[in-house]
C-alpha cells in the first residue's frame, strides 16, 4: 500500500506550554513546540490553538499563533508566564470552555479527522485525550526522552509521577507517538505497553546569527562553554571539579543557563565565584551564538539526553565538543565528539588545558533540517 499524501482537514496545536513560558529564554522543548508553530502557520490547512487556562481551555485561531510566535521573536511581553501568554492570544480566543466541555467545544469548530499535535506535555493527560478523540481528532504526542523513568533519582519533587502519568496517557490514547531519535524510539519501547505506532523524526536545529559578546566574558582569554539548565542531569558539579585541578592562569568556563533543582551545592559553589567560572545565567539565542562561536570547546557532560541540542549546535559550527560517550551523540554525531569518561577526570584537564593552548576548528556537521523533520511527522495523512 502506497503512503497516503491527501491532508486532515485541519490541525490543531496545543499549545499550554508555550504560553506558560512567556517572558523567558525557552528551552530545547519550548523551541520544538515554537518550531511546530511556525511551520503549521505557514501550511493550507487550517491552524487551530489549544490552550489550558486557568479555570478551563481556550480555542485560537491561527491569527493568535501568529501573534504569539512574533512574541517570542521579539521578546515584548506585558510580563512573564502563563497569563502574560494569554494576554497576547486572548483578542484571537475563538471560544472558551470548562475543562468538562472540551469535547462539545473542539468538535463543534473543527471538523472530524483533524490532526492534534502535542509537544509539550503541559495538557496532556487521560481526561483531555479521550475528550480530544471523543470529539473526532486524531492525536500524535511527541515523546522528547523518557529520562524521569530511567534516572528517577536526579528529577524534582513530584516530576517522575507527573511524567508517568503523561507518558502513560499518551501510550494509552494517542493514535501515535514521535519520537525525536531511534534510541527515543527504543526508550518508549521499553517503557510502554501496548504502543500506538512510533515514527523517528530527528529534530531540526536552526542556528540563530551570533549578537553581542556578554560583558561579563573577558574576549582576550581563552573560554569554553557549557549551556543548559543547571540540574543533577547537567553535571556542572564535574566540570567545577575539573577547573579547580587546571593551573593559573585558568581559562574561563561560561556556565549558560537557568538555575534548575536539586543542585543547591552546585549553586552555592557557582556563588563563591572559583577562579574561571562565570555563570551568566539564561542568555538570549544570539549571544549564546556568539559565546558558541568563539568558545575552545562545548564541554557536555550530561548523564543522559533526549537529543541532546547543544552538541549538535557545537559541531553544525565546527566547535568542539567533549562528552562521555552516549548511544544518542553516536547516534546524532557519530565520531565528533571527543568521548571522554566521567570517571577520569584528568582526561577532561588534558583536553581543556591542550584547546587552552591551541585554538581548534573542525569540519562542521551538517545540522538535521525541520523541513526533514516535518516530512517524516507530516506523511501518510497528517
């Protein structure tokens, strides 16, 4: 049988996540959702929002996805947070209901058949998916990893349930389930019972123009980054460990991104300012291009990853990356990295301190597409 190419009659994006993150840098899931946003906007078939509000769900229409995606391009705000994201999609709300008329609502405006995407897993839960099927939608869920379930111990308070309960959901209900990488693919596999079908779409990366140096980073001495969330996962507390071996003059360490949880050692650490690490916090995309740019090296040591996105920015420009060998960078970049153990510690002092020394380029790595992406996701109907 050939792959069907006719299109559903409309699609429909919940978008709950995103809104929530109003008046914030977005992380690697708040990108992927923006990056469905923006490509769904620029398809025929109709768009529709999904939205949770505070005391029921909201319906948007297209204009609104705009309005919102133009938001976070441009970073004008009224405030930070869900009701500052739905002050920018309320002159475009459609219609309104308590969480209980979901269904009545959906399918009184979108006709049956109509494609529901969710990437966010910020409504996504029994009762909403059977409303969303009930009402005639067919539902797909991108799955970004199962790391809660795999390394439980490392996750805030509450986070393994919660993600349980949405990952079970989603294998309940959904007609299928996206997968952004093979070994994703193998993680749901593992975790779930009686699966709806799995498609593997790598992400796309879009590498955004470098903008202006920060000026807490000294341009004139050697630095090497590391970008994400600060949390156990990241293992920030190995690379300190790591610059505190390294001889004076040290070379800085730009440790980019939020604070997260479970890591108060880690913070306090960051508070005593050691020699060489500077922590600048969440930083807008173009001067984490630049930082990226210019950096010795991305230095990677996170326990687990879904895809694993800084690395895959670090070698599109062909920058160094240094990362404990893992099934998803062999799988993504394949020999790139330089794959060092976390257990010895002294090989990552080497590395830093011969890029300290010499500066090093290497042939980039062609980023995956989301034009690829969103052919793999958009066949066969959807």
């Amino acid at each position: 049988m050939g792959i069907s190419t006719h299109k559903p009659p409309a699609r429909l994006l919940d978008v709950t996540r995103l809104v929530s993150r109003a008046g914030r840098q977005p992380t690697g899931v708040d990108r992927v959702e923006l990056a469905y946003l923006d490509h769904f906007l620029a398809q025929p078939e109709p768009l529709w929002l999904l939205c949770k509000s505070r005391v029921g769900v909201w319906l948007v229409s297209a204009e609104g996805g705009a309005a919102l995606s133009r938001a976070f391009a441009d970073g004008i705000w009224t405030g930070s947070g869900a009701k500052a994201g739905r002050a920018v999609l309320r002159p475009y709300r459609t219609a309104r209901a308590p969480r209980a008329g979901l269904r009545r609502m959906v399918a009184r405006h979108l006709p049956k058949g109509s494609a529901y995407y969710n990437t966010g897993h910020s409504h996504l839960s029994d009762r909403s998916l059977r409303a969303l099927r009930a009402a005639g939608m067919r539902l797909s869920v991108l799955i970004h990893d199962t790391i809660p379930l795999d390394l439980p111990e490392l996750q805030r308070e509450g986070a393994v349930e919660r993600f349980r309960a949405r990952f079970t959901a989603a294998c309940r209900h959904a007609d299928r389930l996206i997968a952004n990488s093979a070994q994703t693919a193998r993680d749901i596999a593992r975790h779930g019972r009686d699966l709806p079908p799995i498609v593997t779409a790598p992400l796309g990366v879009t590498l955004p123009k470098a903008g202006a140096w920060p000026d807490a980073l000294d341009p004139t001495r050697p630095v090497f980054l590391v970008l994400g969330t600060i949390e156990p996962r990241k293992n920030l507390g190995f690379l300190l460990d790591v610059w505190e071996t390294l001889p004076a003059p040290r070379p800085q360490l730009a440790v980019i991104g939020a604070r997260g949880w479970k890591s108060e050692e880690v913070f306090a650490r960051l508070d005593r300012r050691p020699d060489g690490v500077i922590e600048l916090g969440p930083l807008p995309d173009a001067q984490v291009a630049a930082v990226m740019e210019e950096a010795r090296a991305l230095l990677f040591p996170s326990l687990a990853e879904g895809f694993g996105l800084p690395p895959v920015e670090a070698a599109a420009r062909g920058v160094p990356v240094i990362a404990p060998d893992s099934p998803i960078l062999r799988e993504t970049l394949g020999d790139f990295p330089v794959y060092q153990s976390l257990t010895v510690p002294y090989l990552w002092t080497d590395m830093v301190q011969e890029l300290t020394r010499t500066r090093r380029r290497c042939a980039p790595v062609a980023p995956p597409t989301w034009d690829a992406h969103f052919k793999v996701v958009l066949s066969s109907g959807w």
